[in-house]
C-alpha cells in the first residue's frame, strides 16, 4: 500500500490501477509540459505516480477549463484539454487538481477503454464529463459497462461562486443546471459532485457504478486547496490505467 495514495474500492475490484494522491505524496503543481516531465525522468510526479501504479507511464494536459477532449496514444503532456482517454495498455491517463474534482472513468469490455476528466466548474458548464463519455463511447465503450469515481474536491459545503456562475451554468446546460446550485445570500453553493454525476448519468453509467469520494478540500487539509491556501496550494494528482501485462 503506497502511503500517500487513495483508491476507489469498485474500481479496484473491477481490476482498475487508479488512484489520487494526497498531500503527502508529491506535488503535481508547476508547469505540467516542462521538459523534465517530458523526458519522464526518475523524480518527475508523474514517474512516480505511474510506477505507484504499476503502469509503464502517464499521459496528460494542460489543463485550461474548457471542453476539450483528447486521445492519448503515448506518454507525456498532450496538449491543451480538460479530459483524456486512451485504451493503450500500460497507459494511464493523469489530471491535476487544487479543489476541482477529476473525475476517472473505467470502461470494461473487449477493447477496454479509461479516460479523466477535469471537471472544474468552467470545464463541468461545457459538459467534460459528457465530451469523455461520448469520445469513449465513439471508440467502443459502452457507458453501461463504465464504473467511475469522483475524487475528493470542493465539496457543497463549502464551495460558494457568484450569480455569474449560476446564469452561464442554466444557459448552457438548460434550467436543469439549478438543481445543483443552492442560494447562500447573494451567492451560491455548487454541488459540482451532483453535476458531474448528472452527466455520468446521463451517458448511460448505471448509479450504482458511480462513486462519489465524498472528501472536501476545502474543509480538510490532507489535499491541496487553492480555495484554502491561495497562490501557495499545490497540486494533487489522480490517475487511472490498464496493465500493459496481467
């Protein structure tokens, strides 16, 4: 058991390498497309993180809170996007946090297919869960083969955003997007859990396949919070894969 590593037990029974790290693990903040990462050298996160898991190696993004979705077909950073999926065995696929929730998705099969997504609240008003799905459905994933899980995150008791957030949310995810909002004076709480688990959903994932951390960044400082901490949060990782070998 690596110390500084959390798993979801559905996905590990489901024979998943996944997990996310913890504040004591190491930090996944800086530049994500430095060289240093790049060349996938011994002390990069991202090296150590793949070898936590037993993979032979990562792929990631720099993430910019948007919508797009990419294929990761080797190691090392990808590009710009805020999911990424692949069915290369021995390839996982990394998204970094400091309070949006990743969220990592496994989907059994023939051609077994796994991807992440950012969902900050940027990223989850453009649908990036959905994009995942769909972009992993489109390559022989069945949604109702998926099982998934949110990691820890800005929770809905603590995550509060201005009404700017509440309108583009309703516009561009219809009047639904207010059942994950609740008022809290001028403001709001958004239960970002409740959304991406809407899209999920809404994909095809059985509920019961979906699984929620549950764990606040916010409220705890056992992971890296940019709400709490400022400019001196750093980075958590979660990562998820298939062994290039049983």
């Amino acid at each position: 058991m690596i110390p500084w590593l959390c798993t979801d037990t559905g996905l590990e029974a489901a024979g998943w390498r996944h997990g996310w790290s913890t504040s004591d693990g190491p930090d996944f903040g800086g530049d994500p497309c430095a060289a240093d990462r790049l060349a996938a050298v011994r002390g990069a996160p991202e090296t150590m993180l793949a070898a936590a898991l037993g993979l032979d190696s990562l792929a990631w993004a720099r993430q910019v809170h948007g919508g797009m979705v990419l294929e990761a077909t080797a190691p090392g950073c990808l590009g710009e996007a805020d999911a990424v999926w692949t069915s290369r065995p021995g390839l996982g696929v990394a998204g970094r946090s400091a309070d949006c929730p990743l969220v990592l998705v496994g989907i059994a099969g023939p051609t077994p297919v796994w991807g992440f997504a950012h969902a900050s609240w940027r990223s989850t008003v453009r649908a990036i869960t959905a994009r995942l799905l769909a972009a992993m459905a489109a390559a022989g994933g069945d949604p109702a083969r998926a099982r998934a899980v949110i990691c820890p995150s800005a929770g809905p008791c603590c995550y509060e955003v201005g009404p700017e957030v509440h309108e583009e949310a309703c516009r561009r995810l219809g009047a639904a997007a207010a059942d994950h909002f609740a008022p809290r004076g001028d403001r709001w709480i958004l239960d970002l859990w409740a959304a991406n688990r809407a899209q999920l959903t809404a994909a095809g994932v059985p509920p019961e396949a979906i699984a929620v951390a549950g764990v606040c960044t916010i409220c705890t400082d056992r992971f890296p919070s940019h709400r709490r901490q400022g400019a001196a949060a750093g980075r958590f990782a979660a990562a998820i894969g298939r062994p290039a070998r049983p």
